[in-house]
C-alpha cells in the first residue's frame, strides 16, 4: 500500500510530505484548491507522461517521491530486474525540469518510464473523475470486460495473431502484385537465358579465346619472325653465337693479365648459354606450333556470337558470364514468387491461429461478462436504482480486429419495468455517473492491487446515494487502501483518514501554494460542517457533520 508521497515544487505545492494508513482516507477542500493534484503526482510516479508546466511557478524542477509496502508478486518483480529495496520497501522517485528532461528511480536505480508503467498495474487501480465519459468511448466497454475478467493476456496474443495474420496477407497480396507486375520482366529474362543456351559462356573465357584466336590470325607472321630469330641468334654468318664466341676467345687470351677482364670473360659466357638457351626455345618452338584450321574457325565464331550477344543486350562481351549469373539468379527467385502456394499457405495458417485464438477469448469474454453484469446488477441496487438492472451484452463485431471478434455494449435498466438501453441513450447525468461508479465499485472488487484510488468518481451524486457510495468506500477500506477525492460530506465522513486541500495566498503578487494536511477529529467536524454548509457555518451544521461522523 502507499506509506507516504513526498512532493516539491510541483504545480501549486512548494513542499509537502505526507504519511497514509491503510483503510479509507478522504482527501477533500475547496474548489480550485487543488485537490487532484496529489493524484496528479502519484499518476507522473505511475510513468504518465509528463508536462514542464506542472513545475511550480519559479522552481527549476518537480521532485516526487512516493513509499509502498509491497506484496510478493511485486517482490519477485523487483528481484528479476535487480531493483529490490531495503527492508521490502519500494521507493518511487520522478524529477522534471524546465528544460522538459525527465528522470525516474526505483528504490534508487535508474528506470524506464515503461518500469514504472508496469509496476503500477501491480500498485494500484485510479479511477478518474472522467470515467463515466469514458465510458461512452468506443471500445472502452470491451477494453472494462477484459480488465474484470482477467483477459488481458489473452488479448495481447490475439492482438500479436492479428498481427501476424495480416502481415502475411499483406506479403501475399504484395507478391500477387508482382507477379502481374514482373511478368513480362520474366520474359525477357528467359528470352536472354535461351539466347545465352547457345553460348554458355565461361568466367575468363573472353580474354583467353581473344588471345588464342589472335595468336592463331598472326600464325604465319609468328613462324617468320620465329624463324629469322633463330637464323640470327645461331645460322646466319656473323651469328649473335659466332660473334660472341669471337669476343670470348678474345678476351679469354688475355683475361689472365687483369683481374677485371676476368669478369668480362665470365658475363660474356653467361650471354652465351642465354644465346644458346633462347636459341632452342625458339626451336622448340617452331616445332611444336601447328597451324589448326579447324580451330581458327570454331573461334572465329565464338569471338563473332560474344559480339553479337554483346550488342543485343547493349553489354561488353567479357560482361555476358556475370550477366548471365546475375539474371539467371534473379530470374530464380521471381518464380520463386510466382509461386505463392507458400506463401497462401503462411497466410491461412497466421489465419487459423487468429480464429482459434479469438473464438476462446470470446468464451471467456461471454463467461466473464454474466458475472460482471451480475455483480453491477447487486451494486446498482444500493445506489438508489433498486429493481434496476446491467448486462453486458458481447456480440459478433462487424469485422474481425486486433482485440478479437467481439462488439461490446453495456446496457443498463435504471429501475424495474423498464427496458435496458445503450448506456449511450442514459438521459439522465446522475443514472451515469451512479452506473459509473457501480463498474468502479465491481472492478475494484476483483483488483489483486492493495491501492485504490478514486478521484471525483462521485461527481453527480448526493443524498442517501453518496452515504451509501461512503459505505461502499469503507467496506472496500477493510481489505484494501482506499484513496478518494471527493466533494461530498456523506463519502468523507465514512473515512477513516481525512486530509484537507487548501490553496493559500503568500504575499502580494505571489503564486498561491496548496498545502495537505491530517485532520483532528475536531477539524474533521470543522472540514464536514464547511462542506455541508458553504460559507456560513452554524451549529446546527456542526451538529449535523458530529451525527454523520458518529454514523
């Protein structure tokens, strides 16, 4: 439950600090005092998203600090995520800037807006002065069903199904598409591959048969050239061989007188066997290379294919291998798409858990929903609707959804002998905000939270209706911490704690400020008398708030 809330520089509020019991407290005051804003403050702790407008007038940031004693489902919570406090304490804490940053704390580690979220659900449960506005929203009935009957995880796996189901129809209608759209694309891809049948190029082969066939087309030039090499190197008179020989007799008659010709001797004999050595290549050769006829003609018809493929789809002749690779790949993988049996059958299937998952949450939105109705029904009685009646009728939705394919509608008899009608068609302002206040009262019955939180839920309401609504609160107090914001002298008069807002002047030309404090038995008689009697307080007022407190 909440022990304390502890709030700086926050709206109206310089610097209050606070301490709960469990029970019922009332939190009451004038009109513009400001008597939300405590449940403004616990909302930002709750990870509302927040606003710099709420820091106080020439402050620099909102400090909020808030104490829970915790059950152990929050325990275990804390503990997974390494957040645990001392003494099984939970500590919340929120700042905000000027400058609109925001920072969050449990039990003093940093945390994320989303932590706080969801640690919240496990806190408490707010019931909002709107709330019988929100009721008439769309979807909200069915969104109430599912908060009663415990569905909420059951809806987010038909919502994670929709999801599913219709992103792989979304890819299927999207490849049906293509495959109008691709294919005369897949066409002209296979126009080209039956074209490059005939072909059936090689990686490298360009460049090499280039060399060859040219090789081949100079034959007779590479035999003459080949053959005056050899004659000049060995055959012919004044041969490079003979000539050398002459200098290597030359020099060698001398080469004994100084050192240095030695060297000379010895370089013009390394040329030599390189004459020698070049010479029988080239012989080798000669004798090895054989004009082929044959050969010259298979190339020249190749070489002549690759051009003119080349040209036809506008590429270079050593580029038709990669292309080939590179439209035969993609040619592939669009019949691949063409054909969508895998992908229909991907679709039905996301389909198929859809429907099977939300035709069980709908049994069990049937199930839950007598139960609701049933339970309202019972609370209606005691708010001055006696014989009246609520059902929550859950019927086939026009259209299958991300919550399942049910249609939600609270329908409400005020009293007996009338029959029930769309919450929407409730003329009277008082009838909505009682059938409001009935859900909130058999909502918080089912809440596994330790914290309730009603702030104006009573607006609307008055006499003997808003005593029973005290009563109501103060039976909710003996097994839970009732909070409630309310106006009315027959609620907070069955509280158990009572603080009072005030909104107080400081000065000239100064923001008010609000303050919260406790009140004494003697100025809760003060506080019930006020809210009884407006300006003027008698003593019959004051007797009159007495006998409500005795009651």
């Amino acid at each position: 439950m909440l022990c304390s809330l502890n709030i700086r520089d926050f709206v109206i509020v310089d610097k209050l600090d606070l301490e709960f019991s469990d029970g019922f407290t009332a939190l009451t005051g004038e009109t513009g005092a400001g008597k939300s804003i405590l449940i403004d403050a616990l909302q930002l702790l709750f990870g509302a998203r927040s606003d710099p407008e709420v820091i106080r007038s020439g402050a620099q940031k909102s400090d909020l600090t808030a104490s829970f004693t915790i059950n152990d489902k929050i325990k275990t919570w804390l503990e997974e995520r390494e957040l645990s406090g001392l003494n099984g304490e939970l500590v919340l804490r929120r700042t905000l800037d000027i400058k609109g940053r925001s920072r969050s704390w449990i039990n003093g580690t940093t945390c994320s807006l989303s932590q706080l979220k969801e640690l919240s659900h496990m806190l408490v449960v707010v019931h909002g002065q709107h709330a019988h506005q929100s009721l008439l929203r769309k979807g909200s009935q069915l969104e109430m069903l599912d908060a009663y009957s415990g569905l909420r995880p059951q809806v987010d796996a038909v919502r994670s199904a929709w999801t599913q189901w219709r992103e792989a129809q979304k890819t299927l209608e999207e490849a049906r598409e293509r495959q109008a759209f691709n294919q005369a694309e897949l066409e002209r891809m296979k126009w080209f591959l039956e074209d490059m049948k005939e072909l059936s190029p090689v990686k490298g082969e360009w460049a090499r048969i280039n060399e060859e066939h040219t090789r081949l087309s100079r034959y007779n030039d590479i035999i003459d050239s080949c053959q005056k090499a050899r004659e000049a190197l060995t055959e012919a008179d004044y041969s490079a061989l003979e000539l050398v020989d002459s200098a290597i007799s030359a020099i060698g008659d001398v080469s004994d007188v100084d050192a240095k010709l030695e060297k000379i001797y010895t370089q013009l004999n390394d040329a030599r066997e390189i004459i020698d050595s070049a010479s029988d290549d080239v012989e080798h050769y000669l004798d090895r290379t054989d004009f082929d006829e044959g050969r010259f003609e298979e190339l020249d018809q190749r070489i002549n294919l690759y051009l003119e493929l080349a040209r036809k789809y506008h590429v270079e002749p050593e580029e038709l291998y990669a292309e080939m690779q590179k439209v035969s790949e993609k040619a592939a993988e669009m019949e691949g798409l063409s054909d969508l049996t895998a992908l229909f059958n991907k679709a039905h299937k996301a389909k198929t858990q859809y429907d099977k998952l939300a035709g069980e949450l709908s049994k069990e939105r049937k199930k839950g929903a007598l139960k609701m109705q049933k339970s309202i029904t019972d609370v209606m009685q005691t708010l001055a609707m006696a014989g009246g009646s609520f059902e929550v009728a859950v019927t086939p939705a026009e259209a299958p959804s991300s919550v399942g394919i049910d249609h939600c509608e609270f329908l409400v008899a005020g009293h007996a002998g009338v029959p029930r009608r769309s919450l929407s068609k409730v003329a009277s302002g008082g009838e909505l905000a009682r059938i409001s206040l009935a859900i909130a009262v058999t909502d918080t019955m089912t809440a596994t939270v330790d914290t309730l939180i009603f702030d104006e839920v009573d607006s609307g309401i008055g006499g003997a209706v808003a005593e029973t609504v005290g009563r109501l609160l103060a039976q909710l107090g003996e097994h839970q911490q009732v909070l409630c914001v309310t106006h009315l002298p027959q609620v907070a008069s069955c509280a158990s704690q009572h603080f009072k807002i005030e909104k107080k002047s400081t000065g000239e030309g100064e923001a008010p400020v609000s303050n919260v404090y406790p009140l004494t038995d003697d100025q809760r008689v003060q506080e019930i008398a006020r809210m009884l009697g407006g300006l003027t307080i008698t003593q019959k007022t004051l007797d009159h708030a007495r006998e409500m407190l005795r009651r």
